[in-house]
C-alpha cells in the first residue's frame, strides 16, 4: 500500500483480497494532495506527464506537433489496434505533400533515410535533449543531416507519401512516433503517444505542481505514472522498464501478485 510518508511495500502473496487493498481503495477515491516537483518529474522520466494532470494541476505538454494543429487520420492507439498491430505504432497527421515537418523539441538529428525503400519511406530520427526519441515516415524530401542541432519548431522535412519503394506507396500524411529515455530505438513497437506529450507552450518547463491522487504504479516491472482525470478512471501512462521512481519522491505502489494486478487495471484506463 502507499504509505503517508509517501514511501512504498510490496503487494505480495498472503495479502488481502483486491477489494481490501490499500492501493485499489486509494485509486478509487482515497485522495492525498502533495507536492510534486518537476525535480521528481525528471528523476521519474515522466517530466512531460504533466499533460496528464487535470485543470489547475495542469501545464501543457512541450513537444511541438510535426505540422501543427491538423486532423489526425489514425492515432497511436489505432495502430495498436490493427490486426497485426502496427510494428512502429505512431500518430498519423493528415497533411498534403510539401508540408513541413518541424522538430518536436531540441535536439540532434541521428537518422536521415533518404531512399523510400521499407514500409517506412524516407525517415528522420532525432534524439532530444530530454533523452527521448523522435521519427517521422513516409517523407517527401529531408532538409537535415545526420550530426546537425536542431530546435524546437525547426523545419526537418517535408511531408509526402514515400513507402515500398515508391514516392506514392501511401496516402499522403506524416507518421510521427515517439520513445522515452532511448536516444537509438530497437524495440519498435516499445512507442508511447506523442499527442500525451504534444502541447503549445513556447517553453516547456512545468512550473511544482500540487494535485490530487498522483502516483507511480511498478507491475512486475513495468512502470505506469497514474494521474487523475476528472470525474473518469485515472489514467496509466507507461513509463517503461526503468524509470528510476524511487529516486522521484512520488509515492509507489508495487504489484507482484496477479489478482492485485487485474484489479488495478480494472480500476484505470491504460494498463495493459
């Protein structure tokens, strides 16, 4: 359960039915205000969660959209749901050819594929200064070079239509996906939504915030931050394998034992 000195046990094996444990009671309405610091944010890695956090608890996210506000033809979500899921689930931008594709956040650009061979077309790869990574598909013509600094809303491509091989192999659109704490993705799939991180502010730097019902869920190693969201079910958002929440100061509540696990994803939206 979590403690009130925001400290954290084990819900293991022998301990009581799901409906008794302290942890579920305290998602579904047990509210403790504190004090959460972009300090314990960034310990976290979840310093742009704060998208997240409801009204007043809420600072906009900071990564600029690709093409700013246009229709979103299939979400991160969608690309999961396919049948197969997508291998690199991302966010689709709706955008004629020709528009520019500006960068999400600063950082250095690590990726440049020029040709339009693959299912993606041309891409470009970028790591940020946050330690998160960036792609965007299916490319009509790239304006970086692998090496080169670039800033936040800084034209790195235009958007097209390139993909197996040819420069229509698609409808014309931009795939935008995202990775945490990895400044070169292998896992393909291990994308999280961009639009949770997308946001308008010119400088993204949340100011401590207090909110209600905040904390880090560890389900057998896997990491959710928890936000509420207003009179709905929380909301998980997948932090990865190693988010150093202990370090963080938010409280954590660790899940080891299965029945505990299916009632906390019965109690909110997003784990998995």
């Amino acid at each position: 359960m979590i403690l009130s000195d925001g400290s954290s046990r084990d819900v293991g094996h022998g301990a009581p039915p799901p409906g008794d444990l302290g942890g579920i009671a305290y998602l579904r309405g047990l509210s403790r205000r504190g004090l959460i610091t972009g300090a314990a944010l960034a310990a976290s890695g979840v310093s742009a969660a704060f998208a997240l956090l409801p009204g007043s608890a809420r600072a906009a996210g900071g990564y600029q959209r690709p093409c700013g506000r246009v229709r979103i033809s299939s979400s991160w979500q969608d690309h999961r749901n396919r049948t197969p899921p997508s291998a690199e689930p991302g966010t689709d931008y709706a955008v004629g050819t020709g528009t520019p594709v500006m960068a999400a956040a600063n950082g250095t650009i690590r990726l440049v594929k020029a040709d339009t061979s693959t299912a993606t077309g041309r891409v470009v790869g970028m790591a940020h200064d946050d330690g998160n990574y960036t792609r965007h598909l299916h490319l009509s013509a790239i304006a970086v070079s692998p090496g080169q600094r670039v800033s936040r809303g800084q034209t790195i491509a235009y958007s097209g239509s390139s993909a197996n091989g040819s420069e229509y192999g698609v409808g014309p659109h931009v795939h935008t996906s995202l990775w945490l704490n990895t400044a070169s993705p292998t896992d393909f799939r291990a994308t999280v939504d961009f639009e949770s991180w997308a946001g308008d502010v010119a400088n993204p730097n949340p100011p401590d915030q207090e909110a209600d019902d905040v904390f880090i869920a560890n389900v057998k190693g896997n990491w959710y931050l928890v936000v509420p969201q207003g009179t709905g079910k929380p909301r998980a958002v997948v932090l990865g394998g190693d988010s150093n929440a202990a370090a963080s100061g938010i409280p954590v509540l660790n899940f080891t034992w299965d029945p505990s696990i299916s009632a906390l994803r019965a109690a909110v939206d997003g784990i998995g």
